[in-house]
C-alpha cells in the first residue's frame, strides 16, 4: 500500500483508497489532497474516517484513548496526521470548537506531532515542484519565486494593427 501511495498522484489517489479502504494513512491522503485543493468539507470526512481507522488499529494493538503516540513510531503517523488533516479542515468551516478539540488531541497524543506534521506534511505534498530553472525556462520570473506579487501582463498590440 505504501508503495502505491508513494507512486500515486493527485489522479490517481483516490483509485489507490478505493484499492486500500481500510488503511487510514491512504484516507489522511485523501484528506490532505482535498485540503490542498481548497475542498473542505471532503478534506474534513476523509480525515474522519482516516481518524477512525486508524484508531480502531490502535485500540486493537492494546492503546486507550489518551495514551501518548509518540511521531517516531511511523505506524501512529497516520493517526496522528488524519487528527491534523481534521483539524486545519475544522478551522476552515468555522467549527472552532472541533478544531480545538482536534488540535488538543493532537498535542496529547504527541506535543512535537504539530509541528512534525507541518514540516513534513503540507496540504500540498503531493504538488510536483519546479526547480528555479524550470520556473525560468517557463517564463516565471524571479518575483514568482520569491513570493512578491507578480505585475499584470502588459496588453499585448492586435495583429496586423500598427
């Protein structure tokens, strides 16, 4: 299954879920790719069910809601992404309440996991990223790189008018 995540892209991912239904790192995917496109509401159901999959997993393995799950044990990863994933989804649908609970949760679970997370995995991983020679051969110029806004396209003359 990991090998299937690790070659899928965004088209692709909900075909490897649909391969993998139980496995909660491929819904905290899912969650994190409908996040990045700006689809709440989905990001915040497919982190839901990434939640409960993954705890299902972890109480049959002996844990109990509270115990710590520390982010160097990978197998608690997806749970605590999925928690994550469900948080940022919250915050952007106005349930402050949920979120808070979401991100305390987190924490508890592990205090370096937030920040673990949003080093390590942004909404966006999943986007290809150019290098600095691509963007040039492109056309994108330096300010496109260095987060400055760009300025409008000059109007460009009709042809065949002088």
């Amino acid at each position: 299954m990991r090998q299937a995540l690790a070659g899928a892209d965004r088209a692709s991912l909900a075909s490897v879920v649909a391969e993998h239904p139980s496995s909660p790192l491929a819904w905290a995917e899912l969650a994190d790719l409908a996040d990045s496109e700006g689809r709440f509401i989905e990001a915040f159901a497919y982190a839901a069910v990434a939640v409960d999959l993954a705890r299902e997993v972890l109480v049959a393995s002996g844990w109990s809601q509270g115990d710590a799950l520390p982010w160097s044990h990978e197998p608690n990863r997806a749970y605590l992404r999925a928690l994550d994933a469900q948080r940022r989804a919250a915050e952007h649908l106005g349930v402050g309440e949920r979120a808070r609970r979401l991100a305390d949760e987190l924490a508890s679970a592990d205090p370096e996991a937030p920040a673990r997370i949003a080093s390590e995995f942004t909404p966006t991983q999943l986007m290809s990223i150019i290098s600095a020679d691509s963007a040039v051969a492109a056309g994108i110029g330096a300010e496109a790189r260095t987060g400055e806004p760009l300025a409008a396209p000059a109007a460009s003359e009709p042809a065949g008018e002088d």
